[in-house]
C-alpha cells in the first residue's frame, strides 16, 4: 500500500521514481570491490652505503580499489640495518585513491647484504608489501709498517696498506731498513726508519720515496698535519734524557725545528689542530709506573704531562675528545698483557679499553674504530703479527690483519 502510495504522487508531481528492493543499499555500498593496496617504490634497493653514515627512502601507500580500509598497521621485518623514521599510514583508514607514507631508513652497522620487508595491512582484506634490500660498506684504507727481522735480514722491512676491513694488502715500499711508524694525508704516506734515522714519503698512488730528513737519533713515531710532519728522537747515541720532539715543513729541503729536548726515550707521536703529544715509557731516572703522555701546543712552550704513572706507554693517537696509547705489558712484563687504552684531552684518569694482548705497539683512531698493531712473538715464531679493531668503547674486538712480519706502526684514511 505504500508503495502504491508513493508512486501515485510521483506521477502526481510529474517524477519518475525506482523503489529499491530489499538490501539494495548494502550492495550499492560494496560497488567498486574491496581495498587494493600498493607501495610504490616496491620493490627497493637503497644500494651501498657505507658503515657510519645512513639513507632514507618515502614509500607512498595508495588504495586503488573501491572501499576504504580499515585501520593500518604498518611493521618492518628483517636487518636491523632498516628501521622506521616517519609514518602516516599507520591507524589510518585509507580510503578509495587515498595515499599516506612511510619513511624508511638504511643504516647498516656491518659490511655485507641486508635484506628487510615492509608491511602495510588492515583488518579488511587489504595487504602491502614492499621488498627493501642495501649494501653495508666500507671506505678508506689501512696502513702499517713491518719491519720484518731486519737484524738478521736488513733491508726488509715493508710499507703495507690494505682497504680498511683488512682486504686486497699490497706493499707500498719495500726494501726498508727498519720502518717503525708510520702517518697517512690526503695524498701521501709517511714513515720513520729506526734504523736509518730518516722519515720518508711517498705518493699513495705510487711513485718515488722521498727523504725529508736524514741523520736522526732513532726516529721512534711520526704524525703529520696540513703543514708538517712531527716525529720523536728516541735518542742521540742510547743515552737518557737525549731524545726530541722534532717537525719538518712537508715541502721537501725545509729546515727540521727541534720543538721538545731533553726526553726520556719518547715513542709514539700525534698531533691535533692545537697540540703534539708523545708518549715517554719511563721518566729520566727510570722509575716503575713513570711512564706519562705529555702534551705541546703547536705554537711554542713548555711540555706538560696530561696523563702520568703509566707502564710503558708506547704508541699514542688522538681524536677530537680523547688520546689512545698502547702499553706494551705491565710492569712485571707477563705474557698477554698489553692494553688499548684512553683518557680525556682534558686530562682525567686513563681508561684500559682493550686487554690481553700480546705486544701491541701503534695505534690510530677514526670516527668509529681504534685499530692497533701486535707484534706478537715474531721474533720466536715469525708471521703471527696482527692488525686489530675495535669500537671506540673497547668492544667487538675484531682481527683485520695476521700473519704477519712484525708489524709497528699503524695509520687510517677515510678515502
């Protein structure tokens, strides 16, 4: 009846009218079919990124198909290398030709492939998946001089560099009487030859060693900065309290400027924008435990001692808040127990980072590692002399290097 009522007054008014039947609404609602999901890139590869440094890529999520989703969740599975750093989609009902993203970020903390998957799904029957694939890698190089056993066999000694995970060595120069430290720029590598009382460069690329000084007391460490190369004078014939702290302008012929006199075998050498600082394994009288680390400002004065009553202190490095040093053993000289160590520029107590090592003599540091050498026994058991890293904290302690000929001296670039 009121159906017969409702079309008698639209041909009254002059209308034309359909009268749905029963559930007619529910399938109006459902035209266009259900939600269709997508990511777009998908799949990705955020390609190599080195160790260190990060990239992000924006997924946009778009439903194309009729009805809107329910609300999102939205996860990340996979390395740890990929994490989440910005999302729009997630709790949201993405309706019909709707977009929301995802902001993803590759941060690798090894070398190698790394492989993750992200989701988009809601309770409806709407699915996304986006298939995300990087590369951890690693730059610059790893420098180190051997010196073999150059008293039995001169003129063996080796200059090595070798990418910075330890892979591809090569020798950069050979035939060296007793190279025992060495320092890296943009351009060159630098080296003390003990021995030889010299400190030598030559190209990276290759090319003619050059001598920028010549009749030193036994240079023991080497540094280098935009302007100079530093280096310590153990000695001046074996004697005590004879050694220097020593810089030569880098153009080769420059005059070398003593900056320190009158110390006590000094061994390692670095340098920052405003000081030198070198290590001395003992004080003049040769007292246990008076070993120190001292520090020099660039422009002139006095050397003051930033961290004192050390054992041996041997190799030394510096970075913007701190300075490293290697110590051969302890004072009773047992077997395995040389240490990494670190204190504040602005002086404070030392730090034992790494522990248990079996000689270790340089050391350098980067933004994210400290590498050190360990000559091991070479002399009773040759080639079992290795190249090390670890976090700047001492952890993960990892070999880069071994098998190797006494190695001294250490060095890193990022390039």
């Amino acid at each position: 009846m009121t159906h017969t009522l409702i079309r008698r007054a639209a041909v009254a008014a002059g209308t034309t009218v359909v009268v749905l039947g029963a559930g007619a609404g529910a399938a109006a609602a459902s035209t266009g079919g259900a939600p269709v999901l997508a990511f777009t890139p998908s799949p990705h590869d955020f390609g190599p990124v080195t160790i260190g440094q990060n990239t992000t890529q924006a997924f946009t999520l778009k439903n194309t198909g009729g009805q809107a989703t329910s609300a999102l969740a939205v996860h990340l599975a996979g390395s740890g290398a990929f994490t989440i750093t910005a999302n729009t989609c997630a709790g949201t009902s993405l309706g019909p030709g709707k977009s929301c993203t995802v902001t993803v970020r590759f941060a690798p903390a090894a070398t190698g492939a790394a492989a993750g998957t992200l989701t988009a799904a809601g309770v409806r029957p709407a699915l996304a998946t986006a298939a995300l694939t990087g590369t951890g890698t690693i730059t610059g190089h790893l420098y180190w001089a051997s010196y073999a056993d150059a008293t039995e066999h001169p003129n063996t000694g080796t200059i090595n560099a070798a990418g910075l995970d330890g892979s591809n060595p090569t020798t950069l120069a050979s035939e060296q009487n007793e190279p025992i430290a060495v320092a890296v720029d943009g351009n060159n590598i630098y080296w003390a030859d003990y021995l030889a009382g010299t400190i030598n460069e030559e190209p990276l690329a290759g090319g003619t060693v050059t001598t920028l000084a010549s009749q030193q007391g036994h240079p023991n460490g080497v540094a280098v900065d935009a302007n100079n190369i530093y280096w310590t004078n153990e000695s001046v014939n074996g004697a005590p309290n004879t050694g220097t702290i020593n810089e030569v302008p880098l153009k080769p012929g420059g005059t070398v400027t003593t900056l320190a006199s009158g110390q006590n075998y000094p061994a390692g050498v670095a340098v920052d924008a405003n000081n030198i600082y070198w290590a001395t394994p003992v004080d003049g009288n040769e007292e246990a435990n008076s070993g120190a680390i001292n520090e020099l400002p660039l422009t002139g004065g006095n050397p003051k001692i930033l961290v004192s009553g050390l054992t041996d202190p041997n190799g030394v490095a510096v970075d913007a808040n701190h300075i490293y040093w290697t110590t051969l053993f302890d004072e009773a000289g047992s077997a395995n127990s040389g240490t990494i160590n670190e204190a504040p520029l602005t002086g404070g107590n030392p730090t034992t980072l790494v522990s248990g090592q079996s000689y270790p003599i340089g050391v350098a540091v980067d933004a994210n590692h400290i590498y050190w050498t360990d000559v091991a026994d070479t002399f009773e058991h040759p080639s079992t002399g290795t190249i090390n890293e670890a976090g700047l904290n001492g952890t993960n302690q990892t070999t880069l290097a071994s098998g190797l000929d006494f190695p001294t001296g250490v060095a890193v670039s990022s390039s």
